[in-house]
C-alpha cells in the first residue's frame, strides 16, 4: 500500500476560502490547493491512498489521484511503506533568537547630522543587529553615503538596504563602487528617479516616495516564505518583533512611523529604552490574533503592519493597506473582489 508524508520543509495553512502549500526551501515552489487538498493533507495525513479514496466512498478516485499527481510532481510528499513513517516525524517550528535586536531603519533628512547616529549603530551592534534599512528623504552626495557606511566598519550589521532620494550628479558607477567598498549594501532603491530601472542591486524608481508615509504596503511581492518567516509568525509581530528604530529627528521607536517614541538618540541609550518595556508591546501580536488576517492562508509569510490599519484604537486591527480579501480569495482588481471592510459588513 501507498502511504505518504509532507516533506518537513512543507506547510499546509488554511484560509477563509483558499489554503496555502508553504515550501519553506523553495518560496516559488508554493502554491495555491483547494481545501478538498488541505482536508487529505491533514484529516488524512499518513493513511494510505487507497484509505483515503474508501473514506469519500470511491466517489472521487479520479480527482485523488490527480491530486497526488500534484503533489508528488511538485515534490510537496513522497510515499513510503507503513513501517517507514515514523521514520519521518513531523518537526515543530519553534523560534528562537539569542539576540536581542535584530533589525533596524534609520530615518535621515538632515534635521541631526550622520554623526548623531554614530553611538545608535554602535550598539545596535553590540545587541546582535544584522539588518539596516536606512531611508533618507534627501538626496545624498557620495561623501555623504560613504560617512553613513563609514558606522557600521567593525559591526554585526551584514544586511543594509538603502532607500535613498534620486541625486542627478551621482552616477551608476560610483555607486558600484561603493558597494563593492561596502559588500554591507546588498540593495538600494532610488526614488523620484527620471526612469524605472535596474541595475545590478539598484533599483530606480520614478514614484516620489515618503518613506515614512508609504511604509506598510500588502503585496504578494513582499511576502516571504522561510523557515525563520515561519517559525516566527507563529507567535511573533513579523515587521516589529525585534526592531528598534530612529526617526528623522532621532527619536527612538519601534519604527519611525510610530507616533509614540521611547527615547531620543542623543540622550538615551538603546538598552534604556528597552528597560521600559514599552516598545516591545507589539513584538508578541502574531497574525493568528490579528483581525481578518487570522483567516488568510497568507498569515505566515505576509509582513504584519502595525501602524498603519483600520482602527487605531484596537491592537489586533488589519493592516490597512492590504488589497486582499480571504473570505473570496481575492485580490483588489480581480473579477468579483470586493474591499474586505465592506465585505464584511454585507456578511453581518
Ligand atoms: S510597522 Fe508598518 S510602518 Fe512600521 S516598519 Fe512595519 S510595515 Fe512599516
Ligand atoms: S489579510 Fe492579512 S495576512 Fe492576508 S494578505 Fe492581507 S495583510 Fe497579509
């Protein structure tokens, strides 16, 4: 007899109207299935085929074996005999980090000047920091980028993203240069640029952005299947949890789009503010807990914003710049969507 396993690597997360198969080694290899698939996947996880078919009275035999057909094409299970399957436990996810911080932004427009965040960087550094997003909202001059770059010589941080304002006189070739000066930048995005383009890591775009404002968009582009997305979703904010940032004014925040600050670079330390414990607050609201994202097979690898959603007042608010709706599987801008907020007040 047939029986089959999921690949440990494999995760089935069921939604509102569609489920998801996470392949948490081969982001594109995920993929959409119905909920008949999730029901066999789980209901009938380590039964044998021909079970499995007696259970929906042979009324579905041709549908089941397509099913698997899937499944093993896409590498999702594998069959094995009965005396093989616990050969293959299930392993649980659980996250863990032996760091206290492990990603930053750092806001610039000039109001304090790049040397204010000297000490910031420093011990971020020292709390286990890794990854950087730093967004300036004006054009900087390569002597300017290099003293930015110049802070993080001798740090942990080995991932920075740079979102930078379009600067006419500085060109391809010097930004290349920089990066192989500084193998920390791994991606740069250029905005208000005459053209969109690409360029090695750059990525120029013609959209005039506001760093601050335009943060927390919902796009499938933006997902992130892994196994630390993963692993950390299940009970973790996947924007915040972890994240000590600065404003444009060298207020501390969880990020700088928060209205509330804890503290001020220039006068506080990190660990200061995290003694207060109040920035931390988000670090634990996982999307199970989060209206209407509780119910999108999406929870798992979808950033979760907390500062921009439909109510203020409430903690566990959808993100509100989110253009899908679970309950129909939907995008905004496919046949049939409707906007969730009004969706769900028709249902009621
Ligand atoms: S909480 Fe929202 S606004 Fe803040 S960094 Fe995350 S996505 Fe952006
Ligand atoms: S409903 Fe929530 S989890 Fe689903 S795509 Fe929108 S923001 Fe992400």
């Amino acid at each position: 007899m047939h029986y089959f396993k999921l690949f440990n690597s494999c995760r089935v997360v069921k939604g509102a109207e569609n489920s998801l198969i996470y392949d948490l080694e081969r982001m594109d290899n995920s993929n959409s299935i119905p909920s008949s698939v999730y029901e066999i996947l789980t209901e009938h996880i380590d039964k044998p085929v021909e079970e499995i078919k007696t259970a929906y009275n042979n009324e579905y035999d041709i549908v089941i074996d397509e099913y698997f057909e899937f499944l093993i094409k896409n590498e999702y299970i594998f069959y094995c005999d009965k005396e093989e399957l616990e050969l293959f436990p299930t392993v649980d996810y659980e996250w863990k980090s032996p760091k206290n911080i492990t990603n930053s932004i750092i806001d610039y427009d000039g109001t304090i000047t790049i040397s204010d965040y000297k000490e910031f960087i420093k011990e971020l550094s020292v709390l286990g920091c890794v990854a950087i997003q730093i967004r300036s909202f004006v054009s900087l001059t390569l002597v300017e980028l290099k003293e930015f770059m110049f802070l993080f010589n001798e740090t942990s941080i080995i991932n920075i993203e740079l979102i930078l304002k379009f600067n006419e006189d500085l060109i391809d070739s010097e930004i290349i240069d920089l990066q192989k000066q500084y193998p920390r930048i791994r991606k740069m995005n250029i905005y208000s640029s005459p053209e969109d383009r690409d360029e090695y890591f750059i990525n120029y775009l013609k959209e005039d952005i506001n760093p601050e404002n335009d943060c927390g968009k919902v796009d499938s582009k933006f997902f992130s299947i892994g196994f630390d997305t993963f692993a950390e979703a299940q009970c973790h904010n996947t924007c915040l949890n972890q994240k000590v940032s600065v404003d444009k004014n060298g207020l501390i925040k969880g990020c700088p789009s928060m209205s509330q600050s804890c503290g001020d670079i220039k006068q506080n330390t990190i660990n200061e503010v995290l003694e207060q414990k109040i920035l931390q607050k988000p670090w634990t609201i996982n999307k199970d807990e989060v209206e209407v994202c509780k119910d999108c097979e999406y929870r798992y690898c979808c950033t979760d914003c907390r500062v921009f959603t439909d109510d203020k007042n409430n903690p566990y608010s959808r993100p509100s710049k989110c253009n899908y709706n679970p309950y129909q599987g939907l995008w905004k801008g496919e046949e049939r969507y409707v906007d969730v907020v009004e969706y769900l007040v028709n249902e009621k």
